[in-house]
C-alpha cells in the first residue's frame, strides 16, 4: 500500500502486483529489516498482495460508480491491533489435512482442530482467522453440486410472508410468532461491568489486555449466540417453505433513532443476508418489497388502506369490513400478497410468478456453518 500510495504523490502509473512481489517480498527478504518475511509462507505475503489489489480495485470502482451497494473507502494499512486478523493459503502453499484430523498448515506445523462437521468436498483454500476475542478460526472454500444442494431440502408447496418487529423478532403470515431473544439486552450487566474493569486498568499493562479480552469475549458470546437463533431460523423457514416474502427494512435510517440498540440487536440485515444465500443455494426463492409498501396500513381482508398508526397501537378494526387485525400479522399477511405469493380463491396468484433466486459464489457460504479451529 506504501509503494501504491509513493507512485500517486509521484504522478507515476499504480506498479503490478508482479512488481510489487518481487519488491516487497523476494528482494525484501534479502535484507535485515525484512529478512523476517522469510518467517512465513510466501504464499500467504502473495495473498496480501492480491487483497490490496482488489481493495484498490474495488474503491477505484466504487468512486466511479460502477460498483453497486455503498461507497468503498480507500484500503488503510493494517495494524496488529485490528480486532480480525487473517491469512490465507491456496493450493499453491501445499497445506494439507492429515489423517488424524490435524490441518498441517506450511512453516507452522499441525495445527489440532476441533471440526464442526465433515468437509463434503476437497478445499480449493483455508483462511486462518483470529478475532478480537482471541480465538482461531479456519474456514475453507469448497465446490458443491447445486443439483445436490437442491435435493437436501424436502419438496414443499408452503409460502410465507414475515413482518419483521421489535416486541417480536418475526411474525409470519400464518399466525406464528417468534419471540426476540434480545441477546444483548440480556447480557447487558455483564457487559457494563467488564467495560468497567477494562476502563481502571492503565493503558500498556497486562492487566488491561486479560481486561480487553474479558470484554471482547463477553460480546463474542452475545454475537455467537444472535448468529446461531438466525440459522437455525433461516434454516427452518427455508426447509419449509418454497417462497418467502420479507421487507426491504431501512435499518440505517432506523439506527439513527431512539430505538438504534435494539434494532441492532436484533440483526435483521443478517438474518435476510441469510435467508437470501440459502435461498440461492438450495433452489427456493426469495421476494423482497419495497420499505414504502403499507403493510401496516392495509386491512389484509379487504384490501383498503385504512392510514397511518402509532406504533403503541398492536390491534385495530378495518373500518371498511370491521375486521379486528393484530398488527403484526396483518402486516405479514400484506408482506406474503405484496410480495406475490399470496392465492386467491380460485387458485390464481395475486401478482405474476416468481423468478428463482440466482446462485453465487458456490460453497463460500456455509449450511451448516464451516469447520471451526480450536
């Protein structure tokens, strides 16, 4: 990123990746500043490089709005004190994993690893990765079969639509209702306390990094648990349904309000994240709305807008037909017809037929979750 950042002050072109390896890497070994590069595979200082490179790419792209999705900021150097920290081995560095379970990884050794699961296919790469709490992680990418993915899940003719909520994490159009673990609320006192410890000790001691990782564990706890109640959601309600209908929430305009931890607490931007990826890989489909779509305005019965209501208000009647509406499911049930999955009477959709989920990046997401380091 230096020499990147010299050759612009210099007006000169961006060097190649080829230039900056064999600067940075093959003659840099040779002196006695560096000579600690040659402490590590060279496999993984050529990863960097290529990350770099896609960074600069990415933000060159980004400013030239050929990227979709938000603005990309320019790459910024690394620092040993970042909270993730990883490295990457291709094929190329001949990593391997032994017959007794190890991950024999080059000029490290045989790491022990306690496995999640199974691979089901040969790795193509592993990445290495410690977290802030200190903890290690592999995760490797693998090639699966989409026709094989398709046929783990079990032929079904159920559509749902999900409203989304607060006092509820979801509530489906067919009455069900799940209840918001509030992971972080829960673990509030605990977490006040640690931060308290970690502010007293001196900064530079021992004490206050056993302090910082008390801390960063505690939040790795509340984070590990809101990412596992997503999966296994996620994972039901795409076992069960062919089609799901969700809104297309404005979680940042959200985040600005009063309500901005228990939203983020909530992690409804993940839990779609999730829903969208599994819908792609195992052949189910996927609808998102628009955020301005009325659904809790609409008498799901009849169809008429009846406006605009506070949030304090949970049932109300239709002042059209007299329906009596829980607001939550009415809302659902609006997700799930605006959405195109809902049937009238005769049989017939309510909106054109749906267009499957596309499939990306095979094998990068995982269901179940990857291989996890001890």
């Amino acid at each position: 990123m230096r020499a990147r950042e010299d050759a612009r002050r210099a007006g000169e072109p961006f060097p190649t990746a080829g230039v900056l390896s064999q600067k940075l890497i093959t003659q840099a070994k040779q002196t006695p500043d560096r000579s600690w590069l040659g402490e590590v595979s060279s496999v993984v200082l050529q990863q960097s490089l290529r990350d770099a490179e896609s960074a600069y790419r990415n933000f060159f792209a980004s400013l030239k709005g050929e990227r979709k999705g938000a603005k990309s900021g320019a790459p910024r150097f690394k620092s040993r004190k970042d909270s993730r920290q990883s490295i990457r081995f291709t094929a190329n560095a001949r990593w391997s994993i032994t017959g007794s379970g190890r991950l024999n990884l080059p000029k490290i050794g045989a790491v022990k690893v306690k496995w999640s699961r199974t691979l089901p296919a040969q790795p193509s790469s592993v990445t290495v990765i410690k977290d802030a709490a200190g903890r290690y992680f592999a995760s490797f990418v693998i090639d699966t079969d989409p026709a094989a993915d398709a046929a783990r899940m079990p032929d079904t003719d159920q559509t749902v639509g999900i409203d989304l909520g607060l006092t509820h994490f979801a509530v489906l159009s067919d009455g069900t209702k799940i209840d918001s673990p509030r992971f972080l609320r829960r673990a509030e006192k605990k977490l006040k306390k640690a931060q308290r410890e970690l502010s007293r000790k001196q900064k530079g001691s021992k004490n206050r990094e056993k302090a910082r990782l008390k801390v960063a564990r505690a939040h790795a706890q509340v984070a590990d648990a809101r990412r596992e109640f997503h999966h296994q959601l996620s994972s039901t309600l795409i076992r069960e349904n062919q089609a799901i209908g969700v809104e297309d929430l404005a979680v940042k305009g959200l985040a600005r309000t009063r309500l901005a931890r228990s939203v983020h607490d909530a992690g409804w931007s993940a839990f779609v994240h999730m829903l969208e990826y599994k819908a792609a890989r195992y052949g189910r489909t996927l609808v998102r709305i628009g955020r301005f779509e009325p659904t809790s305005q609409t008498c799901s019965a009849c169809g008429v807008k009846d406006g605009p209501k506070p949030l304090n208000v949970r049932e109300w009647t239709c002042t059209a037909c007299g329906t009596l509406h829980d607001r939550d499911h009415n809302a659902a049930k609006n997700v799930k017809t605006a959405a195109g999955l809902a049937v009238t009477a005769c049989g017939a959709q309510v909106r054109p037929g749906l267009v499957p989920a596309q499939r990306e990046e095979t094998g990068s997401h995982g269901f179940p979750p990857a291989p996890r380091a001890a």
